[in-house]
C-alpha cells in the first residue's frame, strides 16, 4: 500500500531535519588509542515539524489520510516546493541540461561512471553535494524502476565521468537513467507519528514531530 499524503507535510513543513549518516562503532583503548568502523546503514531519516496554527478546515482532509496510513504506508517524497529548489537541492553543476544522465553503476561501488551527459566543455558536471538517484534501466520498456537517492561527495569535472558518491550503490549493476536535483525522490515510511489537536478555534497543533525513514530497495 502507498499513499500520496507524505508530500503535503513536506511541501508545507515549518523545518525539515535531513540525516544520511551511517551507523559507526567506536571504542577506546586504555592508551586512549580510538578504533572506529561503519556498519553501513547510511538510510536517509526525515525529521519534519510542522507548524502551528494552520487552519482546521483547510486541512482535515490532509491530516485524515496521513492519520490512514499510519506507520505502515510507504510513500513517495520529494523536495520539489518552490520554497526549497531554487536553493536547497538545485542542480549546482555546469551541464545545459539534467535529463539525459546515463550511467553504468556497479553494486556495492560508491561510484558511477557516466556515459552519456550532454554537452560540456567547462566546469563540473557535478558539485559535492548535489543529489542523483538511480532512475530506469536505460533502453529498457516499460520504464518502471526507480532507485536509491545519492548525494555527490565531491566535484566531478568536465574531463572525468566517474562521479563519487556518499554511500555504496545498492541497485543491480547495470546501465540506468538517472535523475539529479529537485527530480529526485525518496520512498519512505512514517516511523513517529505525532498527535494534533484543535485549539482556539480552526487551528491545529500538533505534540510532536513526524518522522521519516527512507525504505531502501
């Protein structure tokens, strides 16, 4: 079962915490030697608040089909607001357009070597931190797959293909369409879900914060 409703809480959050980190283990010697070693898990979290006030009326109907799903429901995210894309994930490379990136991918490789990207003759083709996710398999119809959400972890120039990313590929190796910037999304799962309540008349107040986990393919 999906639901459509996610995407109303994050278009109109008042903040949206973003964690990507991956679980790490560490210990400390008695010469105050540190070991520390990841155990993976880098999943994206989203921490989302909204704010109080808004009108009941405007929005039951909203809140009645998050409150459907519960913390069962997966569903499609994305940062697509005009409030958060002419900054918070635009598209900070060079390349004229972002709709005809090909790469191969590898599983298990943190890396993916591009192939197709359009023209460019300067510049990067992508920054660190710039988001890519694994669309459809290139060529392949029906165009039904979509992947795991990335972020670039450093800049990739105009002479090199190979783009560096924050966590291994999870997908099957294979050659895929991608998607970069505002177009990506997430599918996630409500984990905490808070409680509201009515006040002063048509306002709603809500007694916690929604909280978010990437449900990774």
């Amino acid at each position: 079962m999906t639901t459509l409703a996610y995407q109303w809480l994050f278009d109109k959050a008042e903040s949206i915490s973003i964690d990507k980190r991956p679980t790490v283990a560490s210990t400390i010697t008695r010469n105050n030697t540190v070991r520390s070693i990841s155990r993976g898990g880098e999943a994206w979290r989203f921490r989302v608040r909204m704010p109080d006030g808004m009108p009941w009326d405007l929005n039951r109907a909203y809140i009645e089909e998050i409150m459907a799903a519960g913390r069962t429901t997966t569903g499609n995210v994305q940062l697509s607001d005009a409030g958060y894309t002419s900054w918070l994930n635009a598209y900070q490379g060079d390349c004229a357009t972002t709709t005809d990136f090909v790469a191969n991918v590898t599983q298990g490789y943190a890396n993916i070597e591009l192939f197709t990207n359009g023209s460019i003759t300067s510049g990067n083709k992508f920054v660190a931190g710039d988001y890519i996710q694994i669309g459809y398999v290139y060529g392949v119809s029906p165009q039904t797959f979509e992947g795991n959400v990335y972020t670039v972890a450093n800049a990739t120039s105009y002479t090199s293909n190979t783009v560096y990313l924050n966590r291994p590929i999870r997908e099957p190796s294979e050659a895929y369409q991608l998607y970069v910037g505002p177009d990506v999304f997430w599918k996630v799962v409500c984990v905490e879900l808070p409680s509201w309540s009515i006040a002063a008349r048509n306002q709603v107040f809500w007694d916690g914060d929604f909280v978010f986990y990437e449900t990774v393919e």
